[in-house]
C-alpha cells in the first residue's frame, strides 16, 4: 500500500519520491541548491506549453506526480533524515548541540544518506556535530578506570554501529577518529557481553560489514572474550576439538554459530598459533642506538630484559596480546630506567608490528 509521509508531504512541493510505498513531495529548489547529485538528476523540465495545465507539472515528467515519482532505494528513516536536514529551523539545528536533546541516530543517517547524495554542507555539519558528542561523551579516554567501557546514555551499542558504517564507508573523518570509534566498538561488543547471545549479535552484525578487516579482527576479538586463544598451546595438532570451547561460556556460544562462523573462527585459531613468536625476541635491538652500544650496563640490562620479556611467552601463541603487553612496557618506565634509550627505539617497531598484525588479520581469518 502507498501512502503519503505525513510530515515530508508539501502540497506545494516539486518533486514526489517513492521510498519503500512511501511517497515525500519536496521542493526541487532546495535539492538541487543543496545537492550536485539531484541538480544533474532533476535537469529535465517540469513542463512543456502543450501538456501544462495551470500549475501542474507535465505527467511524463518523472517526480512530478504520486502516479509517477522517482523511486530512491533508501530506507524511509534515512530519506526522512534528509528532509529534516532540508527542512530544519535554526532552533532545531541549535538544539542538536545538546546531549539531552540531540537526536543522534537522526545525525547518523542524515550524514550517511547526505554522502551518498553529494550534500556536503549537510554531510559536513552532522559530522561535526557527532564528532563534538563523541569528544564530550567519551573524550580521549574511552575506558573507566576500572577497565570497563565507559557508554553515556547517548551512545547505546546500536549507535556506535551505525557510527562504525559511517567511518567505513565516508572519508570525511580523520584516521584517529575511526580508530577511536573502532576501539570503542569492540571493547562494548565484546569486553562487554556477557552471553552468547550478545556475542553472537556482534559476530552477526561484523559479517554485514563491508570491511573485511573489520570482521576479522571481530572474530580475533570474539576468540579474546571466551579465553580459546590462551588455552591452546602452540603443539595442537588438530583443532576439531575447539567447537566444544574450553569454558561453559565458551560452549554456549561456539554452539550458537553457524557453520561458517565456527569454521571462520577455527581457521583464524590456526592461523594465530602458527605465527613463530619467539623469532620476534631479538627484532627489537638488531640496531641498537648509540648510547646504548658505548653504555656496557645499558646494553647488558636492555637486551637481556628485553629477551627475558620475550622468553616469558613461551608457549603462547596469542601474538596480539604479546604485543600489547610489549607497546605497555616500551610507552612507559621500563625495568631497565626511563634513562636508558633503548625504549625510544622499541616502541615505533612494536607500534609498526601491531600495525602489520592487524594489517594481516584478514587472511587469517579467511576460510580455506
């Protein structure tokens, strides 16, 4: 059944559109001023002198009447989203600074579809406001002191989602941004579940997206939250075994996944103890700085604590945890003194390896 929207519905609007049997008739003008998209797609005239009556639009016109609108393959929220954007008040777009007030997934699909539809000032201005609740909610800090994501009630788990697809698929954020978004994504998606079911949903929803690097490093981080990784050790020969999990929880949830979720992950768990950590121990000192090599304390200390860090692992396989745990020692004051040099030249080859490891996540999380 197609029926008008009851709000984006202008008797003397220009233009109808068909969104899911829903009909919007809106004013070309403010499209077409708005948008190079719709300026080139809405070129034709709206009436020519043998078929005009009054001020009716030609009929063979496409959007010029219910009988013949343009069809967008949006979904109706989003397409609503625009017209907001199109149509708000002053007051209305003052108010989207305050939290308590702000409509927040209403930003999220207004900078979503205003992408798709080339309104870069629409498109600039909803980011800008998103980016400004993101500071003032999570700030550089997105964990609580405790170790537990800290969520403002402005930003639930299906917002951050929708914010997650944003980053993907526009460019109008900066690289530290999306990392802060993708961070923060998967400490509540998966620190934060506590069922299989939960876990499940972030597993269901990181399939949909359109970034293979996104849904492996959701698997990778689906395999952290129920312990599998820490308790295979590198000799497992045959994996068949993982489906069960080594916990209750991990149980429930292996036996909540599909065929190829369980298959996807098994493959990744493969791949991840096959990767030789312990070649890794001597990488960070093949060139050691000056200071260092003239310092024979600095050099006995730095490299035997260094190795000695390394040796520790012995037997574990989780190299993104091993790394991890390396960037923390090298960032800040190390058992070898803040003095010595040696941390200045480590931090950039472990900040540089954690980059290639996520880099490659995909392809080891690719089923054969």
């Amino acid at each position: 059944m197609i029926i008008r929207d009851a709000q984006y519905y202008f008797e003397d609007g220009s233009c109808v559109f068909n969104i899911s049997n829903r009909l919007f008739k809106i004013h070309r003008s403010l499209l077409t001023q708005e948008s190079p998209f719709f300026e080139k797609m809405l070129t034709l005239p709206q009436s020519t002198p043998s078929t005009k009556k009054g001020d009716e639009l030609d009929p063979d016109v496409e959007g010029s009447s219910d009988e013949n609108p343009i069809y967008c393959q949006d979904s109706i929220d989003a397409f609503r989203a625009l017209c907001w954007g199109l149509y708000a008040r002053p007051a209305e777009i003052r108010a989207q600074d305050d939290p308590s007030i702000a409509d927040l997934d209403r930003l999220l699909l207004l900078a979503d579809i205003a992408h798709k539809y080339e309104c870069g000032a629409l498109e600039a201005w909803a980011n800008g406001v998103i980016q400004s609740h993101w500071s003032s909610g999570f700030g550089h800090n997105t964990m609580s002191s405790a170790g537990e994501a800290s969520q403002p009630s402005i930003w639930t788990l299906d917002s951050l989602e929708k914010l997650l697809i944003l980053t993907i698929r526009t460019d109008i954020a900066d690289p530290a941004f999306k990392k802060q978004v993708e961070t923060q994504w998967f400490s509540l998606a998966f620190a934060g579940s506590d069922t299989p079911t939960e876990l499940r949903r972030a597993l269901d929803f990181a399939d949909t997206l359109e970034s293979p690097r996104h849904q492996a490093l959701a698997y990778y981080h689906a395999l952290r939250r129920i312990n599998v990784a820490a308790a295979v050790n590198q000799k497992v020969a045959d994996f068949s075994g993982i489906v069960a999990g080594p916990s209750e929880s991990g149980k429930d949830f292996m036996r909540s996944l599909s065929n190829e979720q369980r298959l996807r992950l098994m493959a990744g768990l493969w791949s991840l103890n096959s990767l030789h950590c312990h070649l890794l121990a001597d990488m960070a000192f093949e060139d050691r700085c000056s200071e260092c090599y003239s310092v024979a304390i600095h050099r006995s200390n730095c490299q035997g604590t260094w190795k000695k860090f390394w040796s520790s692992f012995s037997g574990f396989h989780d190299l993104g945890v091993m790394l991890g745990v390396a960037l923390e020692r090298a960032s800040g004051r190390n058992e070898w003194g803040s003095s010595a040099p040696c941390w200045h030249l480590v931090k950039p080859r472990v900040e540089d390896m954690i980059s290639k490891f996520e880099e490659h996540m995909p392809t080891y999380f690719t089923i054969p």
